[in-house]
C-alpha cells in the first residue's frame, strides 16, 4: 500500500466568515447560506485574540475545516480538556453541528472574525486515528467524516479511565502463531474449526492486541475465552471507553478503528469473510485498515483464515501445518456426479443424495435460490418461461409467474401456446424443502437470511445463511455447486471456496466423521479439487494466474461507479491517465488501474455532483 499524500489546505468558512466572499455552502442535499446574525463589516474585521482550534464538521457535503475561537468563558477547566480529537459542537451555516478538533493553537488567516466553539461535548479518536481516517477517504474514494464517525465513541465520553497495571498473560507453545508474530505481515492457513483463540493468546501476549473478527456471535466468544485467561478486553464498539484507557480490543469490522495507545499485535481472523468489507460507501475493508495500522506503527500482523484471498496471501508470507496436519481438520468430500442426469427430469436430490439424507442425523442443504421454481419450461412445447420481451427468465411464486424484479407478472400459462403446466428445470428453496420433506417423510425446516427462529429438525434447507445459523452437523449438502461455480462475478472461485470451508467448520475434522456432499457437474473444478485434498492452495494457483492475466484485484485496482449522479461524475472524470472507463452496463461503470494511484488520485480530484453518486473501490461482487 502507498502513502498518501494529503493535498488539504486551510478553509474559510462559516466559522471562519469572510465577509468579502459570502458564498453559500452545500449542506446535506440542501443550501444553505449563512445566517443574517453571522455576517460583519468589513470595518469590523480584527485579528482573532485568543486561542483558535481547527474542527471538521460532522458534514459529509463540505469535508472541510474550519477555524474556531475556544470561548474565555471555557477558563473553568473546559478549555484544558480541548485536544486533537475532542468531539465539540460549532455554529456552521446557521445551525449548530457536531465536529472533531483536528488542530489546536493554529494561527487563523488575517482580517477573519472567528465564531466561538458552542460545546464541548467529550472525547474523540486521536490524532493517528484521524491521519488514518484521511488516509481511508483516498483509498476508498470517501469522505473523511465517514470515518471518523467510525472512530468516535458510540456514547460520549467525559474522560478516558486511567489504566491500571497490566496483569502477564500466561506463556504459550512454540508454534506457528508464535513464527508469525516474529514476521511483519504473515498469513496462517488454519482448520475451518479454528475458534481464533490460540492466535489470539499469541498476540495478547507481546502487549494490547487487535483482534477483528467477521461476527458477532465470534467476537464475544472469543473476548470471554480471552478474559477468562486474564487478559483486559474492550469489546467493540461498547467498551470504546475502556481501549482508549489501554486494552486488548475484540471486535467486528468496526473495531478496525477502536482506539489503541499501546498497540503491540493485530490479529485478523476469517479474513477473507467478505463481512469484513463495509457494503455501504465508502467501501472500506477491515484487514486493509488495520495492515495500514500495524504498518505505521511497526507492529506485528497476522491473517489467520482456511481460505485465504489473494490480497492476504500478496501482503504477507504464507504458513501452515504440514500436510497430514491439514489434511486432517477437514471433513470427508464427496462428489456426487450429475453430468449424466437430464437436467430436465432429475429434481435436486439424486438417489445417492436421497438414501444418504435418510440414513444420517442432522443433514443440513444449501441451495441459494429463493422461491419455489427458477427455471420453467411448458411441459407441452418447451418453451422457457420469459417476460414479455424475451430477456429474463420468470419464476413462480405461489400461483403467478413473476419477473425478478416484480416488474412483471402473469397467471401460471405458457405465453407461446397457452398450457398451464409447466415443469421445473431449476427449483427454488421452497419447493426444494417440499420436495425434501415427502423424501426424507418428515419435517424440514427452511432457513433464510429473514428467517427469525432457529432451525431445530433434523434435516434443514436453506440458502448460504443456513451455514452462519447452524452450529453442528453431521453432513452438510451443497445441492447445486456448479450456481457458485458458475456465478458470473470475477471472485466466483474464492467465493465458491469460502462456501465450503464455512460448511467444513459445522462438520469438523475427518476424525468427527462428518461429511460435505457436493452435487455437480463439474467434479474436476479446482474449488472441489481443493477441498477434497484441503488444500487450498490449489484455488490459489489458479486464481493468481487468471487475474494476473487480466489485471484483477489484487494484481490491479478497480471501482465501480453507479446511482443518479454517475453519468455527471463519470463525465467530469474524463479519461485520466492510466484508468480506463468501461460502460454503462446497466447503470454502472467500472474503473480499471494498474495500480490503486492513478485511480484514486483521479477520484480525489474530480469534484462529486450534486446527484447522489456510489463509488466502490475494488468491490467483492462485480
């Protein structure tokens, strides 16, 4: 990763009025202008006495600074508490916001009368996590708000506690964990099942450690196992309090920028878990966050995943057990061959599938598509199930056909000849659960991400948020492998692979006897390859090579443009140097690099529009 270079310059706004350029400032989707009470003559016009403070507002629309008088009346102590980071409230545009102290005893510009800081409303992130919030805004194409609301504390605090005595966190094993702490970035390839605590414990040990984990669920099993051992935790975000005064700090993605004083280790662990990447704007990923962070201040870091990405494996040198070792702590694979079935007769349960389902005890299926049918065709004249112009296929729910966006919809009749039965080339979960349920003649339970209560039959089906609610089973069944194989998305292959170690994790390791059935077409797929070998490595090898070919992630930089104001921003950039620009496609643009420079520089310069604009820079799924 490069160092950017921030191009900020000192701003004169409406904490900072100059009567001699009343302009009007940009605030949410509005305009506002300065308020009657806030403008001076210019005869009045004196230098500011007394101390002045630069703040950045809490305005995502301006992400600029603004110079403020500290009040004399704050000599009660107030004025003492100020420091780089503090959250204060400021007079801007007429109305009063929330803000950051970026700077304190700045020498304002000449003939400005200043506006007096309102509140003092606690305490905020520090001057390192404010260099690394600007530091996030260029190489996710954001607003440095957006972080720092990420930075600062979910309640205001007064004060930070004092720290007492750190307690010794007991000595552990000479073993991999403890190899990787001696490197710089390292990545440890560890079994499915691997509860995090063992890296963890490596990391307390050389002092305050930060710990992210993709859940929830993770992260508070993780911080009692912790705890515990004797070791301080601050669970992110509530303890925000508690890190700022000195802790080891346990959290999800938003740990990433949890206050950390004394930081000795960073520990990222599933990093390839793709809830590591915020979905909202600006798109910013956790393991890349806290590598930066660990970088500036020369600390240790380590990965410690099954699958690792690519970015991972780019970042930091690779370990791992030995091959037996490995090979051990994932479960049995079989394939189940479909590539004789007639995709037009056979359901989604061969007769392999059927007699294995009825002979084990908790059985859980993966099918991620929703509804009852997918793909249809009439049973008399064969033709596909469409929407009126022919372009999408249309799926059944209930007693209509729909298209998948609900734009379009039609009573159960074949368009081209008029009959009214139709047979499934590509069932649903819903139909798949009932097709299970008079197979296996008992109840199945169905699992989605809007699914509320958990799953408690023997045999369950689901989409992929079935392996996150689920925590043991004894085989696990991908009904249709080859909808991920084939997914049109250039992480398919990782994706693809992530599913299975997720499933390897509720089945454990050969020794527990589970087993991860896949049904394909495709059984020589180096994603099926590695899992049946668990080795990872072979994915690896082959999607280093393919995206190094075409310039992909990790091996070039990419963003994708989309929302009302795409057009306009699209336009204004131009053809920069180094990028180019591919579309529309379905209202979204793709902005390719060789390297993530020349991209973000030229989204930093390019001024955003009025129209709201969404800007991912190197997105999971495009």
């Amino acid at each position: 990763m490069g160092t950017h270079r921030s191009g900020r310059r000192r701003e004169v706004g409406a904490g900072a009025l100059n009567p001699t350029d009343q302009g009007r400032l940009d605030l949410d989707d509005g305009i506002i202008a300065p308020s009657p009470a806030d403008t001076i003559s210019i005869a009045e016009q004196a230098r500011p006495s007394g101390r002045v403070v630069r703040v950045l507002p809490d305005v995502p629309a301006i992400d600029r600074e603004f110079d403020y008088l500290v009040p004399a009346s704050w000599g009660d102590g107030r004025a003492d508490r100020l420091q780089v980071g503090s959250m204060v409230r400021v007079p801007l545009a007429g109305r009063r916001v929330g803000g950051w102290v970026t700077a304190l005893d700045v020498e304002p510009e000449p003939g400005i009368t200043l506006a007096e800081l309102a509140k003092l409303s606690g305490v905020g992130p520090d001057d390192e996590l404010i260099e690394l919030a600007g530091w996030a805004a260029w190489r996710w194409a954001g607003r440095r708000v957006a972080f720092m609301r990420a930075a600062s504390p979910p309640r205001m605090v007064a004060a930070v506690p004092v720290r007492a005595p750190r307690a010794p966190v007991p000595s552990g094993p000479t073993d991999v964990f403890h190899d990787a702490f001696e490197l710089d970035v390292a990545v440890v390839r560890v079994p499915p099942s691997d509860d995090g605590v063992a890296v963890s414990m490596a990391a307390c040990r050389l002092g305050d450690a930060l710990i992210i984990v993709p859940d929830v669920t993770r992260a508070r099993r993780l911080a009692i196992a912790l705890r515990r051992a004797g070791v301080k935790v601050a669970l992110a975000p509530d303890d925000w309090a508690m890190a700022a005064g000195g802790a080891t700090v346990v959290g999800t993605r938003s740990a990433a920028w949890m206050p950390m004083p004394a930081l000795a280790a960073v520990v990222v662990i599933d990093e390839h878990d793709e809830a590591l990447q915020d979905e909202r704007t600006p798109t910013w990923h956790a393991r890349d966050v806290v590598l930066e962070r660990a970088r500036r201040r020369g600390v240790p870091s380590v990965m410690a995943t099954p699958v690792p990405s690519l970015e991972a494996l780019r970042a930091g040198r690779l370990l791992r057990l030995s091959r037996s070792q490995e090979r051990e702590t994932w479960p049995i694979v079989e394939v189940l061959d479909r590539r004789d079935d007639d995709p037009a007769k056979a359901g989604p349960f061969s007769e392999q599938l059927t007699a294995l389902i009825r002979g084990s005890q908790r059985v859980v299926c993966v099918l991620n598509r929703k509804g009852r049918s997918r793909l249809l065709a009439c049973a008399t004249c064969g033709e596909l199930a469409r929407t009126d112009d022919g372009t999408r296929a249309m799926v059944q729910r209930d007693d209509r056909l729909e298209a998948p966006d609900g734009s379009e919809q039609r009573p159960v009749v074949c368009a081209n000849c008029g009959a009214t039965r139709l047979k499934n080339l590509r069932v649903g979960i819903d139909r798949a659960r009932e097709e299970l349920a008079a197979l296996v003649g008992e109840e199945v339970a169905e699992v989605t991400a809007e699914s509320d209560e958990l799953a408690t039959t023997r045999v369950v089906i689901g989409t992929e948020a079935v392996l996150h609610r689920v925590e043991e089973a004894d085989v696990v069944v991908f009904l249709d492998l080859d909808q991920e194989l084939l997914a049109p998305r250039q992480r398919t292959v990782e994706q693809a692979l992530a599913l299975l170690a997720r499933a390897a994790r509720l089945l454990g390791g050969r020794d527990r006897g589970g087993r991860l059935v896949v049904q394909t077409r495709q059984p020589d797929h180096e994603v099926i390859r590695a899992a049946q070998r668990a080795d990872p490595s072979i994915v690896a090898i082959v999607e280093r090579d393919r995206r190094k070919a075409v310039g992909s992630p990790p091996y070039g930089a990419q963003a994708a443009v989309s929302g009302a104001g795409g057009a306009e921003l699209i336009e204004t950039l131009g053809q920069p140097p180094g990028v180019q620009v591919r579309g529309p496609l379905d209202g979204r643009w793709l902005l390719r690099a060789d390297s993530h420079h020349p991209l973000l520089d030229a989204l930093a310069a390019t001024p955003r529009p009025s129209a709201r604009v969404r800007v991912e820079v190197d997105p999971l799924r495009v």
